[in-house]
C-alpha cells in the first residue's frame, strides 16, 4: 500500500510505502529506487510495525513518476501491488511506479 501527503510548505510528496508481513518471506525488507540511485547495499529500512506491515516513509518531489521496488534479505525483489504503474525494466521484470502529481 502507497499513502501520499502533500505538504502545503515545501513542494514535497511525503510518500509512505507499506508491505504486510504475510507477503514477505524474508527478515528485512528495503525500499530502493531512483530516490537512492538504486544502491541496495543501503536500501531505506523498512521498520516491522506492530500493525503486521513493514513501512517506510520518504519525502519525493511533487509532480515526478518515481520508480521503486522492494528488496527482502538483500537478494529478492518484490513488487508493490498498490503501486500506480509499472514499467519495464533490462531485467525482465518491471519496476513499480509512484506517481506524485497533486
């Protein structure tokens, strides 16, 4: 699930990305995409709520389509099924899309 909040402050998408637990089978899931140059070797953290879902928050600019995906325990990537499109990528699979128009 993808929820987006618009701050009337700065021109900012505060964009949240949650993944129940129930979809993962891994310990850690990481957030990676355009907004961290793809580096899974630092994904964002994706804190385990008590709420049953994993989440993570990230601040990305208004108006963009924003590419991401999941990546559980370092090696296995997952998609979000809530993500506004999806797009192919050179590896055979596709990558999610978040889009931050207002």
């Amino acid at each position: 699930m993808i929820t987006k909040s618009f701050l009337k402050s700065r021109p900012v998408c505060k964009t949240t990305f949650s993944v129940p637990t129930e979809a993962v089978n891994g310990k850690k899931v990481g957030l990676v995409g355009e907004f961290n140059n793809w580096n899974t070797d630092a994904p964002i953290a994706m804190t385990k709520k008590k709420t049953g879902v994993y989440s993570a928050t990230v601040e990305l600019p208004v108006g963009k389509n924003v590419e991401f995906r999941y990546v559980v325990d370092g090696k296995e990537w997952m998609n979000d099924e809530a993500a506004d499109a999806y797009v192919a990528n050179p590896y055979s699979c596709d990558n999610c899309v978040v889009n931050t128009e207002k």
